[in-house]
C-alpha cells in the first residue's frame, strides 16, 4: 500500500484538540493536524488518527525524544511516528530570537 496519510501533531500552550485541527488534501496526499497542549494530548489524537488510517505520524519540533517515545507507546507502535529535530547552531538561533 503506497503512503498516503499522513499525520501532523503540534504542541502550543494555547491550542485546544477540539477546535484546532485541519486536514490538506489531494489525491494523493491527505494530511490531518492537530493542535495540542501537551503530550498526553498528542497521545489521544494519536490514536484517534490511527482510526482515521494515518499511516505516519510527525510531531512539531515543541516535542522531545521522550514524548515521540510516549506518543509510540500509546498507539502500541503501530505505526511510524517521528519528531522534528533542530541542530545545536538553530537551537541556539531560537533561543537569541525568541529571547
């Protein structure tokens, strides 16, 4: 089967699971993506997007090793889940802008 669902999961202090979701489409595209608060939300609308058919999912770069790691564990590894990774030199980028 060709990979076609996919899933996207970011993580903001202000957005809420139930309103702040989207979904882009074509015929051989379909992504959803959820807003969430935290991890333990990200795990919910895990696996709910697993019984939507999302074959992969990524997380925004707000989520750690460890919450991909949870976010795993709650969907039973049922399918591929990775996270955005920033290096040392853009980290440190953020920190000055955001500063």
């Amino acid at each position: 089967m060709a990979l076609q669902r996919y899933g996207f999961i970011v993580k903001s202090a202000d957005l809420e699971m139930f309103k702040h979701h989207s979904r882009l489409a074509s015929e051989n595209f379909d992504m959803s993506i959820s807003g969430v608060q935290d991890v333990a939300q990200a795990e919910l609308v895990a696996q709910e997007m697993i019984t939507k058919g999302i074959q992969l999912i990524e997380l925004c770069g707000g989520f750690s090793a460890e919450d991909a790691q949870r976010i795993r564990d709650a969907i039973n590894d049922h399918i591929p889940v990775g996270y955005v990774q920033y290096t040392d030199d853009e980290r440190k980028r953020l920190q000055r802008e955001l500063s």
